[in-house]
C-alpha cells in the first residue's frame, strides 16, 4: 500500500488567476404577514399580556404557483452551494474557473445559472398571472381568509414583480498585497500583512468546506456498505441508493476542480477515490460480496486520511 502523509502542506498560492467570486441574491415576496389585530383578540381572549403572540396569515392561502417559486429559489441556492465554496461573512462563495466555465461533457456554473435564472422568470410570470386573476376575483381571497381579509394589504401586479430579483455576479479574487490605494509606506505594509492573514483564512476555509463534503459522502458509503444485507428491526434487509456511488463520484471530479492550493492530500484522496470507484455501479455492488467488501475498504481508507487532516477538527 502506498504510504502518504496526509499532512503535508501545499505551497502558498494566488488564486487571484484560478478562481472568482459568485455574488448570487435571489429575492421573492413572501405571501405571507403579520396581522397585529388578529394578535390581539387572541391574546385577549386567552388572557394574555400584549405582544404574547403573534398571528402571520398567508395572504393568497396555499398558492401553488408562489410555492413552486420558493421551493425553486431553494433548490438553486443548494445548486449554488454545491458549485461553490465558502469565502466570507458577506455571501460571497469561490469559483474556480474550471467549476464556472465547465466543459464540453458538462456545464459550468454560468451556464447552469443562466439556464435557473430563465426558469426562475417562467415561474415568477405564472405566479403573477395567477396573483392578477385572483386579484380580479377578491371575493375568492375573502373565502379562504375570511375575516382576516384586508384588500389594502395586496400590492398591484407592478409593485409585487418589484419584489422578485435574480442577480448572479461573478467578481474577480483580489490578489493578495494589491493595494491601489494612496496611503503611506507604513500603512500599506499593514494593509497587505492584514490582508494576507485574511486571504490564507478564506482559501483554508474554501478547501475545507471540499473535505467536509468528501468526508461526509465516504463516511456515508462506508457505513452503507457495512449494513447492506443487514436486517433492521422489522426485519427487513437494508440496501442503498444510488446515490451512495453518485454522490462520491461526483465529489471526485470535484475535488479535481476545486484544488486551488493543488493539496497534495486532496490529490492523493482524489486519486484514490478514482481508483476505488473506478466502473463500480450501485448494482455491481448490490450483487457482488467482494466487490462490497474491496470498495468499502478502499474507501475507508480515504476516509482515514481524512481523519488525520490537522483543523478538520475528526
């Protein structure tokens, strides 16, 4: 077996050339708001001091076409998280340039943006539609919310689609030490001290984020492995999905992409990984014992360099 120590360090590096910064806000109406009056009647008809309660009514009820948009702004922001890693306080996640551009088998980031931000409108023009028919029938809206219906409460078509916004900028990494400021000799030197210090936090935390992602699905493949054929307390066998193989594959290609510090030990784990998952599919191991029992091994022991990375905090 091949001996690594996995606590190399790899060189310091710019990835001011390597990588950008994601800006993403997605903005939707709620549908929903406080009613201070209904409040009040239930904490007087239940005794209760002022202010004890709050009462948050649905203003068009279950609305289908204003739920799809919602689930949809969470399903992209999961996309966009998953394309990206972490850089600051302030949302802005990291881009490497091979994630962002894609290539000619799979799209990159900007495309698979461009296409969301298309179905985000589509689904944004159906909602408003739907809000202007049942603006038109108010008397359907007095239906459903009854004496919690208010008609000042509703914004016309043109101030509510003020209220949906889709912006995804990519900006680029500022180099470390680049100060294009007009300030002295002295406060240019803690500047760039300072800076650096920021910048090494936000690269570690970037790769960091990748391994918590790989060590999570390996630990979850290995302990699927493990109790496959196992029987659970109603005695059924258990398996797996698969999403188990999935899942690791792609954080292989993954981590390929998102070495910016090119980590010796994130280039090792990749190709091991590689190795490990190398024309195995969720049937072959379904069916084959040893195959089971040799991909659960050489996974594991991914799993154990892992384990022994300093700051991961296994």
């Amino acid at each position: 077996m091949i001996q690594f120590n996995a606590a190399i360090k790899a060189p310091q590096v710019s990835i001011s050339t390597s990588a950008v910064l994601i800006d993403l806000h997605i903005g939707a109406w709620t549908g929903r708001k406080q009613d201070k009056r209904a409040a009040s009647e239930v904490t007087t008809n239940n005794n209760a001091k002022a202010g004890m309660a709050n009462v948050t009514k649905k203003l068009l009820g279950d609305c289908e076409s204003l739920s799809a948009v919602q689930k949809f702004i969470a399903n992209t922001r999961n996309i966009h998280a998953s394309m990206t890693m972490p850089w600051s306080d302030l949302g802005l996640r990291l881009c490497p340039l091979p994630v962002y551009l894609g290539s000619p088998s799979k799209d990159g980031y900007e495309k698979v943006m461009s296409g969301l931000e298309q179905e985000y409108w589509r689904l944004v023009n159906t909602f408003l539609d739907e809000y202007e028919w049942e603006m038109a029938n108010a008397q359907l809206l007095s239906d459903k919310l009854g004496s919690l219906f208010n008609p000042d409460e509703y914004p016309t078509r043109a101030k509510l689609s003020e209220k949906f916004s889709f912006r995804c900028s990519a900006i680029p990494v500022p180099a470390a030490g680049d100060w294009r400021l007009d300030i002295n000799n002295e406060a240019t030197t803690a500047l760039t001290e300072a800076y650096d210090k920021y910048y090494k936090q936000q690269i570690d935390g970037a790769m960091r984020d990748i391994w918590l992602r790989v060590h999570k699905a390996v630990v979850n493949m290995v302990e699927g492995l493990d109790r496959y054929g196992m029987r659970t307390e109603k005695g059924n066998k258990q398996t797996f999905r698969d999403t188990l193989v999935e899942n690791v594959v792609e954080l292989v290609e993954l981590m390929g992409m998102c070495n910016i510090t090119n980590d010796a030990a994130m280039s090792e784990a990749q190709r091991r990984l590689s190795i490990a998952l190398d024309g195995v599919t969720p049937e072959a191991l379904r069916e084959d014992e040893h195959l089971r029992a040799e991909t659960r091994k050489q996974v594991n022991e991914v799993k154990k360099i892992i384990d022994s990375l300093p700051g991961l905090g296994f």
